[in-house]
C-alpha cells in the first residue's frame, strides 16, 4: 500500500478490498448528499463496493491510477483518485467525494493540492483534469482555488439519479502552470511523499 500525509491530521491512502465494510458505511450515511452529483451512491450496497475496491486494486497493478481513502484525524471522510490515465501523453483525471460533516474545512482543497504535487513533481506528469456537473459548486471550487483553469462544458453527457442528463465542467492544470504558481506568495498545503508501496503510471 501507500500513503500521503498532508498534514498532521489529514492522509491519504490507498483504498484495499478490507476497507469495504468502512466504505460503504460512509457512503450509507451520506447517500442522500452523494447521489445528486453521484449516480452510483443511490444503488451502492456492500457487495458492489468490494467489487469497485478489487476492480480499483486491479487497476492500480496496471498503473491505470488508483482510488484512496481521505482519512482525517484516523477517520475516513471521503475518496480521492485518479482514472483516465494516458502515460503517452502524461495526463490523467482526478476524482473526488467527501461526506457531508468533513466539508467546509478546507479538506478536499488539501487533499487534491497534495496529490497534484506528487503527480506533477514526482510522476512526472504534464496535465491534470477535474471534470464535475455544472451545479456541483463545492467540487467546481476545489479546482478553482488550485488554479485549474476552466476548459469549457461538455452538454448532457454525465447522468444523475433522476435519470437525466447533466452538462460538465472541465477543468485542467498544466505542469508548467502549477511550477509558475509555486513562485507566487502563498504556499501550497504541506505534504509529505507517499510511503510504501510506489504506483508509477
């Protein structure tokens, strides 16, 4: 496995098929705030979140990217990831969820800065991507305050629980723009790089 710390409280870490118990609890208790941005949260079930865990470990062996648990203070409050991953041209997507009591605390801010400085500073990565549904404003300002600069809107391709069609939002962050950010005042959020385990796309 790997972890990340991104500060004294806050960790990421690589999200195991033992952790599925835990995750689909979070997911219960908070599927009411998920399913408006996250179709898949109004069907989860214990047995769907092992299979999602064992396709991600999968995955992960591949060097397709990964899914971690946010874990704050040794709880778990949410997921971070990244999907999409194309090593020609070294870019990829990052994905995010966080239960409703962990918002408002900078959290998610945190957690994506932290993971885009390893995928840009040590994976060598050029490009990043946050994709969310137009109406989703917390996500939208994840990307916003890290700088990603928006692309544009996809219409109607993302579906809701309702069964309609959203638009999306793209956003994206070039490594040469993150570099610059670094040189203007105000620090990125502190991190430490992972331990264990290395994913290498």
């Amino acid at each position: 496995m790997f972890a990340l710390r991104l500060a004294d409280d806050i960790v990421l870490d690589l999200l195991e098929e033992r952790d599925a118990d835990e995750l689909y609890a979070l997911v219960d208790a908070n599927r009411e705030h998920l399913q408006r941005f996250l179709p898949w949260a109004r069907i989860a079930t214990p047995e769907n979140e092992r299979a999602f865990l064992r396709a991600s470990l999968e995955r992960f062996a591949r060097g397709g990217g990964f899914d971690a648990g946010i874990r704050v203070g040794g709880t778990l409050a949410g997921a971070l990831g990244i999907f999409n991953v194309r090593a020609d041209v070294r870019r990829a997507e990052i994905g995010y969820w966080l239960a409703e009591s962990f918002q408002g605390r900078g959290v998610m801010t945190r957690a994506v800065a932290g993971l885009a400085r390893v995928l840009f500073e040590e994976r060598g990565f050029n490009r990043l991507e946050i994709r969310c549904q137009s109406e989703n404003l917390p996500s939208r300002r994840v990307a916003e305050r890290l700088g990603f600069r928006h692309e544009g809107t996809l219409r109607a391709v993302h579906a809701t629980a309702s069964g309609l069609s959203a638009d999306l939002e793209v956003f994206g962050l070039m490594r040469s723009e993150w570099e610059a950010a670094r040189e203007r005042p105000g620090e990125r959020p502190r991190t430490a790089g992972p331990e264990g385990q290395e994913w290498r796309p």
